[in-house]
C-alpha cells in the first residue's frame, strides 16, 4: 500500500520537472530569440504566420472556381442539344457581308430639286438623328428606313402639289389674309386708342384687343392660345403633323406607332417650331423689308419724316447716340482744303439729325406731344387754294365734298360736277356725230335724243320742283332753261349759266368755301397735299463752335409759317442762280446734277442761303406743274428742250446751265412774282433743300391725264366726276371708253342713273367690320386680277373705306385707268405667267437650295443666332420705315393723299412689331397652304376643332346667345 503514494509522489515530481523544462527551455529561446533579432521579431512573426494562412486560402478559392466551371460546362454540354451548322454558317456570313439596301433617290420627278432636296433630307439626319442614334446601335437599318419614310411623304407632296393650280391662292387667297389680317390689326388699334383706363402695358393691351377682334371677325376660330401659349403650340403643330403623316406615309409606316411619333416629333419641334420662331420674329421681319427693297436708295425726306413721326422714345435714342459716334469720328479726322467743306456738311447735318432726335425725345417725355393738325390749325394763316382748283383736284374734292355734306349743300357740288360731265360727255358725242357726217357714215337716230333725255335727267334731278334736295339758284334762269330743254336740242353749253351761279354761291356764301377755309377739314386737306410744315429747328446748343442753323447743309426748311407767308406777303425777297454743274453715276444710271445757290431775305433783315440740287428731269416736272396750274405762263416760260445724244458734253452741260439759270431768273422776277403771287409756293417747293417730289414719274408721264395733281383743263374735271357713286356723271364719262358702243351704252347709263339719286354714303348688307376683306369686293371687279388686288390692299393699307365713298370709288377708277393705258388685258396673262415661273421647278429648286444655305452653310449646322443688342434692333426700325416710306411712288400720294400714304404704310409697319400678331398670320398662311393643297379633305372643320380650345370662342358663343335672347 505504501508504494502507491511513492508512485504518486514520484509521478508528480516527474510532471512538475518536465513543466519547469519545457517553460525553462521556452524562456530560454524567447530569450535567444529577442536577444537575436530584437524587441520587434514578434511582430515580424505574427505578419509571416498570417500571410501564410492567407495564400493557402486565396490558392484553395482559385483552384474551387476552375474545377467548378470546367463541371458546369460539362453539365451544359450534356443536356442542351447541338447547334446545326447551317446557322453558324450563315451567321458568321452576315456578320462578313452585309448588302447595301438600294433607295430611290427620285422626289418630284425634276432632277433640280431632287438635288439639293437629297441634300437638305442627309443633313437632317445627319444633325438630328445619326448623332445619337449610333451611341444606341450600329445597324443602319432603322435610319434607312427613316429616310425610305421621308422619301415617300416628299413623293407624296411633289405629286400632289403638282395638281394644285396656285393662281387663285398667290391672287385671291393670300392677299386676302393678309389684308384681313391688317383690318383686324387696325380694330384692335382703335379699340387701344378708345380706351381710358390703360393699366397694362401697351403689348398686352393691343394683344388682347387683336384677338378679341379676330373673334369678331372669325366667329369660330381664335388662335389666341396657339399664338400665345408654348405648351399649346407645340400640341397644336403635333396634331397638325401627325395629321399630315396620315396624308402623306403609306399606311403600314403611318401605323408603326414608334416610327410616326419619332416623324411628327422631328416635323413639329425641329422643322415646323423653329421656322415659325423666325419667320415671326419683329426683328427678322424688318431686317427682310430692307433687304427686300434695298436697291432703293436711301430718301433723306422720308429719313426725317420717320423722325419727327415716331413715338418710340428708344428709336430716337440709338439714332442719337450713333449720330454722337460720327460725329466724334469726323471731328477726329485731319482734313485740309476741299474736304473740309465736305466734313463740315456732314458735321451740319449730323446735327441737324441730333437736334431733331432730343426736340422729339423731349416732348414725348413731357407729354406734350401736340397733333400736328391742331397746331397748324392755331396759326390761323395757313395757304389758301382757290376753290376752282379744289373741285378739279381729287383728294381736295374728297374734303370739300364731306364739309359740303355736313352744311347740307350737297346738291350744288354735285350738280356742278354732274354739269361738267354733261358737257364733257356731249361734246365727245357731237364732235364723233360731226365725224360720222363728214365720212359720210349713217348717224345713229338715237344719239340726239340721249343726249336730250340726259340733260332733262339733270334738270329733273337737281332743278325741278320734284328734286330732292333741289339747288337754290334764281328761279328765272331754271324757268328759262326748262324752255330751252322743250323746244331746243340740247347743247353741251346749256347748263353754262345755272353752272357759274352755282359756283358764285360756294364762292361768295359764307357757309361754303370761306367757312371750309376756316374748318379742321381744311387743315386735313392741307396735311394730306403735304403743304403743312413742321416749324424749323433754329439754333445749335452744341458747344463746339460749330456752325448750325437748323438744316443738312446750312439751309433753312420752309416752316408753316413761312409757307403762309409765301402766299400773302409778295414782297419776301428770293435770289437763285446754278452755281456749279456736276454728272453723277447711280446705279448705273448717268445723269447731270445742277447745284442752285438760294438766298432769301426775310422780314427782320436776316438773310438766309443754302444750297439745292436737282436734275433736268426735276426742271422738266417743275415747268409741266406750273404751267398746267398757271396757263398764262406758258407763252412767257420757256424751258431749255431735251436732248437725246451725247446729253453729257461739257459743253452742252454749260449751255443748259445758262439757259436754265436765264429761266430761274425770269421765274423769280419780281413782276412775274406781282403777276403770280400763289406762284410763290410752288417756287419755294422747288428751291427748298430736300429731295424734290416730282409731280410726275415715269409712269405718270405716260398717263398724265390721270395722275397730275392739278390740273386746269376740264378734262381733268370730267376725269374726277368719273368717282361720282352712281350718278349720271358715272354713267356718262365711261361712255367715252369706247366709241364704237357709244349710243348703246349711253342709253344705259342715262337710264339707270337717271331713275336714282347718288348716294353720299352707299351701304352695303355686309357689316364690314365683321367679315373678311375678299366678302366686300364688287361683282363687276371679280374677275380682275389686279384691280382685285389693288383694292384688297389699298383698302385695308390706307383705310380707304372708312373714309369717303367717293375718294374710293374715284380711286377704283383711276386703278381701272391706269391697268387699261398701261397693259391693258395683257396684266392678267403676265400675273399668271409670273405665279407659274414662282411655281417652276427652277425656282422651287432655288428656294431649297437657299433654305439648305441657311440652315446648313458649307454644309455645317448653322448655330443659332444670338439675339441683337437693342440699340441696334431700334435703328432697324427705323431703317425699315425709311425704306417702307420712300419707296412710295409720287403718283400714289397724289391719287389718296400723302398724309394717308405715310400713315397706311406706318400701319403696316406697325402691325409686324408684335410677334404673337405675327405668329397668327404664319399659322393663316399655313392653314390657307394647306387648305390649297388638300381640297378634297376637310380641312376648314378640322382647324376649327383645333382651335376650339380658345375661351374667347366660347364668351363669344355667350355672347351672341345672350344678345339673341334679348331680342
């Protein structure tokens, strides 16, 4: 028993000797080991033991991943079938050749469009479509597809359009909306100036009222949300093109949804947007109208009217601070000799133009801008025009007749006119009667009697008891006259007598001619034959020492007040003499200048000098004016004659200038000014610094018994009593058109204007104010194209309507006249001819190739233009009315009047400075394009319904269902 714990205590001993080696060598080597390698061996080995378990784990994972995908692709292999070879086959040849896909490159059947058009459609795709479409795909399939599409609608479109006879539409249909679109801007105008309580700003406003009278004037179409409103215009053009892809694709392309959204999207946003943006922009407009008359040349007169007319502060601003840059410039430039007397003329006129600009800008800041009319109205002296000129003249008639209307002696002005038709019309009749007896012809047994029945219409009309209203005059001559008409023929002297009392009593009677001189219309008659003035601008506040006293070149412009003095005071002094003589080239055109040095005293001792130029032309229409007006001097004024050869000799040149300056100096006589004192005016027209406004062009030259301003033979007065609406002057003066119908068509007429009075104010069923321009055009003008166009735009331009009837008919004749002397029936055939060269496949080629130039010029995407600064945007304003201003011909200003001339053209001016007004006549002419284009589809309706949308349509509906209620 006793070894057991022996056993145990040896055992024990053993184990604690074996734990104190095994710590006792540990120590040891931890001691060797840090004795060794140092303190930081320990660390070292913890890296070297956890990079070795971390390799044997990255190795473990690479070696599963191989073995594991070598048995997937084992399993894959055993359960999908083979593939055949065929198909690697061809798969691996379509990836090696792929065919070209071959399109016809045909559009329209006309190689000069198809060219450029083939380009225009690459370059779209190009820009709009390739270059995102190959971050999506490389297969070229979907964009040849997209051009196959094209391809087909533009086929489409060529074919149809060469069915479309577009006479009517160039002749009728769009000058009919653009002439409606004018009267609708001119309501919406007048509604502005009617109205007091002007809270908004002025665009707003004038908006609001054009598309409240659009209403009026459609009824059932507004595009006021279209023209107004982004988001909707954008819907408007998606359904429009969505629309014209149905027309145009074949049905299978139209119905792949994906291929017609991406189309109508391309057409909508990227074609159609854009191009209406630029087309209606007030900028790009103006620039347009300058380029489109820019081989006119600049009119300084027409450049100083704008000025003085305008009432955008802004416009006179920019013109301001530019003249400010030339002048700085010319003042920078060292000059000596002859050229500075040309730098000064330039300086003078600079301020002149300055000086114009702050006088403006300071009276429509101070809001005292005063009406010209009620300012020469409070001179109390203006020109007197004698009232047998008023009655010859067609614009001043137009005044005269309205103030004799409102005095309520109407009857004596147009017995008076009546009697001179009379007389004209029976003196062509008896001269052609002696004609027939003299070449021994048969006289028809009719023409007396006509006559006869004409003057009775007369008597019964104006002298009778029956006639209503009847011309007062002494009842003896009217008892003795109805004798003579009984038992006498009738003789083209016969009403002579009655005539010259008649025209005493409008004379002499103070409720006439001299309450006339002494009413505003007189003033407006003086205003629309140009014969008021502005005052003159006197004075320089420039402190540089420059000499200014008020005009371009030292001169002095006729004020209002000077001009009637010209006419009363016979003893103003006036000297002129030609002081130099020059030949100049314009455009092409060689012709001699005559410098006229003036000088004029005026009554405080001054004495004031300029300096006129004026070619022999200019001379020629002075001499035809005033001897035509004064026929006395047309035995004493003799006029050095033409000239055809070698007109540009020095020495003819010299030889004319002495005979002109021997005809200046007889005209200014102080006898002949004694002898002619209303002489004054025209000479002082003539003399005066500006560019001369001839009386006659080249065209009325050639018609100048129909265009001259004032004339003194009674032809001229039977040619004015042709506008008579409806009287037996009408009817009468157009007998002589044609001789060989004469006896026919006077019967006629003496029968149709004998059974009625003329009416002052003729009402037609058509309320003008609500329906287009074309429902008002007479039936006997329809067929007409000039005439039609003329009136159409003459109407709605100078607001010829509105006015006196009698100037608008006047002026239809006239129009007529001028078209028959001129071309007579051969303008429609040039009018058809010129639409069918616009519509040629030359000129369409044209218009494609200047659309790819401009939207793609050297075949580079065009950026978009940035938006000018606005000081230049304001000078092209009013660069553009310059130009609008001076292209109006002369002959235009004497037929309606230059004050209604400078105002309709001012007003057209005016109606594209707004772009929503603009937008609507794009989006017009577009409806009346496509309208044209697809007659046989219902195209009318169909925009109706896309306008529907405007509220104005349906407070309009309220309206004229609340107004039929109550009636």
């Amino acid at each position: 028993m006793s070894n057991v714990p022996q056993q145990r205590i040896s055992s024990t001993s053993q184990q604690t000797q074996a734990s104190l080696s095994i710590w006792g060598w540990g120590g040891l080597g931890v001691v060797l080991f840090l004795v060794t390698f140092g303190p930081f061996a320990i660390f070292y080995l913890a890296f070297y033991i956890f990079c070795f378990i971390g390799g044997g784990f990255a190795v473990t994972l690479l070696y599963g991943k191989i073995n594991s995908e070598k048995h997937l692709e084992k399993c894959e292999q055993s359960y999908l079938p083979p593939t055949q070879i065929g198909i690697l086959k061809t798969l691996d040849e379509m990836k090696l050749e792929m065919k070209p896909i071959k399109i016809d490159r045909r559009l329209t059947g006309s190689s000069f469009i198809d060219e450029p058009l083939q380009q225009v459609i690459q370059f779209a795709l190009r820009d709009y479509i390739q270059y995102w479409y190959y971050t999506l795909s490389e297969d070229e399939s979907f964009l040849l597809e997209i051009r196959q599409t094209l391809q087909n609608a533009l086929v489409q479109f060529s074919t149809r359009s060469k069915e479309v006879d577009w006479q009517p539409y160039f002749t009728t249909r769009l000058v009919d909306d653009f002439a409606t679109h004018l009267r609708v801007f001119r309501k919406a105008q007048d509604r502005l100036a009617d109205r007091e309580d002007k809270q908004r700003d002025i665009t707003e406003e004038l908006v609001d009222s054009f598309f409240e009278a659009e209403v009026e004037m459609e009824r059932k179409i507004c595009r006021d949300v279209v023209c107004t409103s982004h988001k909707d215009e954008e819907g408007f053009l998606r359904d429009l093109c969505e629309l014209l892809l149905y027309l145009l694709l074949p049905p299978g392309d139209f119905h792949n949804k994906n291929m017609r959204y991406f189309l109508r999207e391309v057409l909508a946003r990227g074609v159609l947007l854009p191009l209406i943006n630029q087309l209606s922009d007030p900028d790009y407009i103006n620039q347009f109208v300058i380029w489109m008359i820019r081989d006119s040349s600049c009119n300084y007169e027409a450049f100083m009217n704008i000025l003085k007319l305008t009432d955008k502060p802004p416009e006179l601003e920019a013109v301001k601070d530019k003249v400010l840059e030339e002048l700085q410039y010319l003042r920078s430039l060292d000059t000596a000799g002859d050229d500075i007397n040309v730098i000064k003329n330039q300086i003078n006129s600079l301020l002149f133009v300055k000086k114009v600009c702050e006088t403006r800008i300071q009276r429509l800041h101070s809001g005292k801008e005063v009406d010209a009319l009620k300012l020469a109205a409070n001179f109390g002296k203006l020109c007197v025009i004698p009232l047998d000129h008023i009655l010859i003249h067609n614009i001043a008639l137009q005044f005269f007749m309205d103030f004799m209307q409102a005095a309520g002696a109407q009857a004596e002005l147009f017995f008076w006119l009546t009697v001179e038709g009379y007389r004209v019309t029976a003196q062509q009749q008896l001269e052609a009667m002696q004609g027939w007896q003299e070449d021994g012809k048969k006289q028809p047994s009719a023409t007396k009697g006509l006559l006869k029945a004409a003057a009775l219409g007369v008597y019964e009309q104006y002298l009778s008891d029956k006639a209503s209203p009847r011309v007062q005059v002494d009842e003896a001559s009217v008892t003795i006259l109805g004798e003579k008409l009984q038992k006498d023929d009738p003789t083209p002297e016969i009403f002579d007598e009655i005539q010259r009392n008649v025209y005493d009593m409008m004379l002499r009677d103070e409720r006439y001619y001299p309450s006339f001189k002494q009413s505003p219309l007189y003033v407006r008659m003086l205003a629309e034959l140009d014969m008021l003035k502005e005052p003159s601008y006197r004075g320089s506040d420039d402190g540089d020492g420059e000499s200014f006293n008020g005009s371009p070149t030292g001169s002095i412009n006729i004020s209002l007040d000077d001009l009637s003095n010209s006419c009363h005071d016979e003893s103003m002094h006036l000297h002129a003499f030609i002081s130099d003589t020059g030949v100049c080239n314009d455009h092409g055109k060689t012709y001699a200048l005559y410098a006229i040095t003036v000088f004029r005293r005026n009554h405080d001792g001054s004495e004031d000098c300029w300096k006129t130029y004026r070619r022999y032309s200019d001379f020629h229409d002075f001499h035809m004016r005033i001897t035509e007006q004064f026929e006395n001097l047309a035995s004493i004024l003799k006029l050095p004659g033409k000239k055809t050869f070698n007109n540009m000799d020095r020495d003819f040149l010299e030889k004319r200038k002495k005979d002109l300056n021997a005809y200046l100096q007889l005209l200014l006589n102080p006898e002949m000014v004694k002898a002619c004192p209303t002489l004054i005016p025209y000479v002082y027209d003539f003399l005066e610094n500006k560019a001369y406004s001839k009386g006659k062009g080249e065209f009325a030259r050639k018609i100048d018994t129909f265009v001259n301003p004032l004339r003194s033979s009674m032809r001229n007065v039977s040619n004015a009593v042709k506008g008579l609406p409806d009287s037996l002057a009408e009817g009468m003066t157009k007998v002589s058109d044609n001789m060989g119908r004469m006896s026919e068509r006077l019967g006629q007429d003496i029968k149709q204007s004998i059974l009625k009075v003329p009416p002052l104010l003729p009402k037609s069923d058509i309320d003008p104010e609500h329906c287009r321009v074309s429902a008002q055009l007479d039936d006997n003008v329809d067929d007409n194209i000039p005439l039609r166009v003329m009136l159409l735009l003459m109407d709605e331009v100078f607001d010829l309507k509105e006015k006196n009837q009698w100037l608008r008919r006047n002026i239809k004749n006239l129009l007529q006249q001028l078209i028959r002397a001129t071309y007579g029936d051969t303008i429609n055939r040039k009018i058809v001819d010129h639409v069918d060269y616009l519509t040629s496949p030359e000129q369409v080629a044209d218009y494609v190739k200047k659309f790819r130039d401009s939207y793609w010029p050297n075949g580079i995407l065009a950026e978009t233009a940035p938006r000018r600064d606005k000081s230049i945007r304001m000078r092209t304003r009013i660069a553009a009315k310059t130009s609008l201003l001076g292209i109006m011909p002369d002959e235009l200003k004497h037929i309606i009047g230059a004050d209604t001339t400078r105002k309709g053209i001012l007003r057209v001016f005016d109606m594209f400075q707004y772009q929503p007004t603009n937008r609507r006549l794009v989006y017009v002419f577009l409806e009346g394009f496509l309208e044209t284009m697809f007659p046989q589809y219902k195209f009318p309706e169909l925009f109706v319904k896309l306008h529907s949308r405007s509220p104005r349509i349906h407070r309009y509906s309220q309206k004229l269902k609340s107004s039929s209620l109550k009636r």
